[in-house]
C-alpha cells in the first residue's frame, strides 16, 4: 500500500503533468485545482512553490490566447492562481515575481475583456500587499495615463489597484507632487462616494499623497471649494474602523502641514477621541492607532492639552493593563506616551501617579527591540521633569539596572534609546551616582564614545557631558580617570563636528568650578588644552566656537599658570595676533559667541590676578580692547553687559 506521503507526490506530479499539457481544458483544470486547494492555505501555497508550480502557471498566463474563449478563460484562472499564491504568503510574492509574471499582468489591465481586467486586478492588488512588490515609475507617462485610468473606474478591484500602486510606490516628495499634478487628488476623491473598499483604498492612498507635504495638502484643501476636506472629517464618525482610522491620517497631515484648517477646537478634540477609541480595536487598526495619535500631537502644546484633558493617559494606561499585547501596539502606546509628557508637567504627574512607570520599566527588558526603544524614549520624555528627577523617582536600581545593560544591546536603535534615557537621569544624579557606577554605567559610556557609529558616539558623549555637570570632585575624577585625557583630545578632534562640539561641552563641564577642576585640561601636558586650541584656529561651525570659548572662560577664571595658558591659546603666533581667531569671534554675528568670548577677556583681566596688567596690556596690543569699546552699545544686552563688565577691568589700571 503507498504511504500517504507517496500519494500525495504522485498526486502533485500528475498535476504538474496536467498543467503543461497541450490541451486547454486539461490544463484549465489543473490550474483551477490548484488555485482551490491553496485559498487560505500557506503550507500547500509552500509545496506547491518547492514543486515549481509557479513558474508554470505564469508561463500559462504569458502565452494563452487573450481573444479567444479558451484562452480567455486560462487567463483569468491562471491570474487568480498566482495571486492566490501571492496573498499573505512572502514567499509566493517572491515567487510570482521570479516567475516574471507581473509585467504580463500589467500588460492584460489594457485588453477589452472585463474578467480579465478584473481578475488580474486582483492578483496585482495581492502582490502589492507586499513590500516586495516592484516599486511603479510614475515618471513615465504610459504609467501614469494607465494609473489615471485605473483610477477612474467603477471596478472596485481596479481602482482597489490604483490606491495600492500608490500607497505601496509614494515615497517622496517629488512623487507625491507628480501625482498632485496628473490629477490623482481628484480621481482619489471621487473614489470617497464609492464601496467601502473604494472608500478606504482612496483615503490610504490620498494619506500617502498628502503626508508631510504642503503643497499636496493646499491642492487638496481647494478641491471642489473645501467639500473634499468636508467628506474626509464625515468619515472620521464612519461605522467602519478602519475608514474612521483612514480619515484620521488625511486629517493629521492636513493639520501638520496648515493648522490654520484645523483651527476649529471641536475637530481637534474629535479626532483626538476617535483615535483613542480605536485603541480598543483589536486589529490592525488598534495597532496604529497610537502611532497616529502620536503624529497628531507631537511637539503641539496645545494638543497635547486636549489629549490630556480627555484622559489620554488614562487611556493608554488601561491599554498596558492587557497581558497580552502584541509588540507593535507595545511599542506605539510608549511612543504616545513619550510625545504626551514631552512638553506638560501634568501628563507626566499623572502618567507617574497612575504608575505608568512600572510598565516601562518592565518593556526594557522586552524581547522584542522596537519595544525597548520605545520604553527608553519615553523614559526620556517622563525624566525631563526637575521636580521628578530631584524626587528620585529614576534614582533606584529598577531604572538604572536595566538601562545600563541596554547599553551593550545587539540593536544601535535601543542603545541611541537607552543613551537618550541616561542623558535627561544622570543630570541630577551625583547624590545617588554609585548606583549607575557600581552597574558599570561609566565603562560602558566610555566603550560607547569609541564606537564608529556616530550617533552612539555621539549620544555617549553627551551622557557624559550631563553626569559630569556640577558633579562633585570624586564624580568627576572617577569618570576622568576612565575616559582618559588622550581619549578626550581625540574626541575634541573627531572627523564628524557634532562630536567635536559635544566634546568641548563635555570638557567645558569637567573644568567647571575649583582650580583642581580646572586641572583636568592640562593631564598628560596639556593634551586636552592643545586640541582645544587647534580646533578653536579651524572652528567649522559656531557652536564649536561656542563650546571652545567657554572651556578657554573656565580654564581662565584659575590660577596665573592657568590663564596665561589661556593666552598662549588665544595669541600662538605673536606676528599675526590681529588676525586671530579670537578677533574673528568678538567680531562675529552671533550673538551667544560674542558673550563667551568676552567671558574670556573678563576672567583674563580680573584685577586681583597678579598678571592682569601684563595681560591687559597684551590684549591691548591685540587690538582686543579696542574691539571691546565697540562692543558697550551692543544690540545684544548680554554682550553689552560682558564689554562693560571687561572694559571696568581694564579702567582699574588706567585705561580708558
């Protein structure tokens, strides 16, 4: 007797023979065998891909005679098969496309017969469900007149096609705006009258037309006088979710890009309930959701206001309350939660009396990385509170030990995540810092200013820079002693600029304070000092200027080795002092250099200072005090009060 296994070989044999014979109606057979055996069925979609079915069925589809009833009907069999392979199934998108079927697809959409057209309509809308799918050229205009056309049909499977093209292909501004001006605004508003198919397949794709992009967003605004904006706010009340979604995002995009449409508080405050009423959805939509609701208020205060007057947080809260939530609706909560405590003391009061802090702690060992990012970004959110740090609430091994170990995560993401967390605790963390010590939290930031990837460097650099902010004298020396001065000259030195400037703020907050602070930029001769110095002579930017004058500030408010350090600095080259760098910075547009720089000429000529005639006078050679007199009537009150305060310094010794 056969085995099952046998029997269902010589069962799939016979119809791999059945689909390449020479006639018709066998062959028709075959293929409408295997497409019902596969609907719903992803291991038989899999053996029957391994058996090669695929690329016979697209070789059927290529060659059948379009004109004639017979092949009429191979056609529109062999379309379904294919895109019953490629629904849900990766592997059978992967497959279809290898098979070189999707340009005889495209192909049949021009032929006259209706279930043809339709029936590769709904293979091509299956295969792009899937990011596989080839991206379209809207550039070309055979494209772009067949999309057009597509789009304005009743066929709902034909114009289902044209908002998948679009929603799958849109990525850019360019591409938005080239559909923008072909016409595909009006033909996608047509669709909002249509089937509830048609209706949501318009409002994704118009979502997608109209996302970050305001010229988009105005060409919407005036069609048909403001009725199609009028259309998309209706369908925010729809009895279908997912359109009441849908019509969310075109209404977010309208709002980011001209507020002034969204101006009416009652639509705000409807679209902020409505979104926290998906969360209850238990699909796809309720997994977005939160991700809407976070680009709906993002870096809006006013926003964020209405969101917390109707219970946002409360909302959110009762969502964590299930044990079972997919990491995609984890993550999206913990994004919302990040953009509503952002800016308001009293999201985050009430996010931490609901002890919604528990929740986050417990998703930064998440399993899944796109979770623990999202609890690190909204730990950074909540941690900017004073009050809430000075309190303690972030100051206990619950918060600190999992961070630091998120330190040396297999993903960049969470550790740029959890480096962002760190940065906003340790700020005002010297009472408690041996706790993030003793975790190996200085190692690892230090390990982390080595690496080559920027923005770990980068951020590395920064969570020093704070933990070293007004930090006591054996904070400090603990973390010097790590880091190391030839460590810190590199960074100041670093190719990218935006580590050079971090790094001068870092350096700027280690010398802060007493002489013994300030000695710290002259540990292995001077190392650290002498970069500053080169990069002060090269500054690329202002804010490395900036960062560079108030290290050289602090250095000079210490003893007269220390200052007159400064001045070597400043003037290394006594034949070509005029044209220092320094000059270039009193004289500079921006008005927070102008300051530091005279911060600089203040503590160089205190007058207790033994050496502060020589050194006026030095400056005076410089033509720095000159600068100075054109700086007392300065527009910038800052500076101005900085130039009297220097000039007051040098009038102690006669000058005037």
């Amino acid at each position: 007797m056969p085995t099952p296994s046998s029997t269902t070989r010589i069962s799939s044999d016979l119809i791999l023979n059945r689909l390449t014979s020479t006639d018709p109606e066998i062959k028709l057979k075959a293929i409408r065998e295997v497409k019902n055996r596969i609907i719903g069925n992803p291991t038989k979609k899999l053996s029957y891909i391994k058996l090669g079915a695929v690329p016979v069925i697209a070789d059927v589809l290529a060659e059948a005679d379009a004109d004639s009833a017979c092949g009429s009907n191979l056609i529109v069999q062999s379309a379904a098969a294919l895109g019953s392979f490629a629904c849900g199934v990766e592997a059978g998108v992967r497959a279809v496309l290898d098979a070189g079927a999707f340009p005889h697809l495209i192909r049949l959409l021009s032929t006259v017969d209706e279930k043809i057209v339709d029936a590769t309509a709904r293979s091509l809308r299956m295969i792009y469900q899937s990011k596989l799918s080839p991206k379209y050229d809207f550039y070309q205009e055979e494209n772009m007149q067949l999309l057009l056309s597509i789009l304005d049909t009743e066929n709902e499977n034909l114009s289902g096609l044209g908002a998948s093209i679009i929603i799958h292909s849109c990525e850019n501004i360019a591409e938005q705006n080239i559909l923008c001006h072909a016409g595909a605004l009006e033909k996608l508003t047509s669709l909002l009258d249509g089937s509830l198919i048609q209706r949501e397949a318009s409002l994704e794709a118009l979502a997608a037309i109209l996302k970050n992009n305001s010229e988009a967003v105005s060409k919407f605004l005036d069609l048909q006088n403001g009725r199609a904006l009028s259309s998309v706010v209706e369908l925010v009340k729809d009895r279908y979710s997912r359109t009441r979604f849908l019509a969310c995002l075109c209404l977010i995009s309208v709002n980011i890009s001209f507020s002034c449409y969204q101006q009416d508080k009652r639509i705000k405050i409807k679209l902020i309930h409505t979104l926290l009423e998906l969360l209850d959805d238990h699909g796809q939509v309720g997994d977005e959701a939160s991700f809407a609701f976070s680009s709906l208020i993002a870096g809006k205060e006013d926003l964020q206001k209405l969101a917390f007057e109707a219970t946002a947080i409360d909302k959110f809260h009762n969502s964590l309350q299930y044990h079972l939530l997919q990491p995609r609706r984890l993550e999206g909560i913990f994004l919302a939660l990040a953009d509503l405590c952002s800016k308001l003391e009293c999201c985050r009061s009430k996010f931490l009396s609901l002890q919604v802090l528990n929740f986050v702690i417990d998703a930064l060992t998440h399993d899944n990385a796109n979770v623990r990012a999202a609890a690190c970004v909204c730990l950074r959110s909540v941690t900017r509170s004073i009050k809430n740090l000075t309190a303690g609430h972030f100051m206990n091994e619950r918060v600190i030990i999992p961070l630091v170990q998120l330190l040396s995560d297999l993903s960049i993401s969470v550790q740029v995540a959890a480096l962002g967390a760190i940065s906003n605790i340790v700020v005002g963390f010297t009472p408690r810092k041996s706790i993030f010590m003793q975790c190996g939290g200085i190692k690892e930031l230090v390990q982390l200013t080595k690496s080559v990837d920027l923005s770990l460097r980068l951020n590395a650099i920064w969570a020093l820079r704070n933990m070293v902010f007004l930090a006591d004298r054996m904070c400090k020396q603990e973390i010097f002693m790590e880091l190391t001065a030839s460590s810190v000259a590199g960074l100041i030195c670093d190719p990218e600029p935006s580590v050079q400037e971090k790094a001068l703020a870092l350096v700027r907050n280690f010398v802060d304070g007493c002489i013994d602070s300030i000695e710290y930029a002259f540990a292995e001769d001077g190392i650290i000092l002498d970069a500053v110095g080169r990069q002060l002579r090269k500054a690329s930017n202002l804010e490395i200027g900036m960062q560079g004058m108030y290290v050289l500030s602090n250095i000079a408010s210490g003893n007269e080795f220390q200052k007159e350090a400064v001045m070597h600095q400043l003037f290394p080259q006594p034949e070509n002092e005029c044209h220092s760098f320094f000059n270039r910075f009193l004289q500079s547009t921006d008005n927070h250099l102008r300051t530091a720089a005279l911060w600089v000429v203040v503590n160089l000529s205190f007058p207790s200072s033994p050496g502060a005639f020589d050194r006026i006078m030095k400056l005076r050679k410089f033509g720095i005090i000159s600068q100075l007199k054109t700086m007392i009537n300065d527009s910038c009150l800052d500076v101005k009060l900085r130039a009297r305060h220097a000039l007051g310094h040098t009038r102690t010794f006669g000058d005037n």
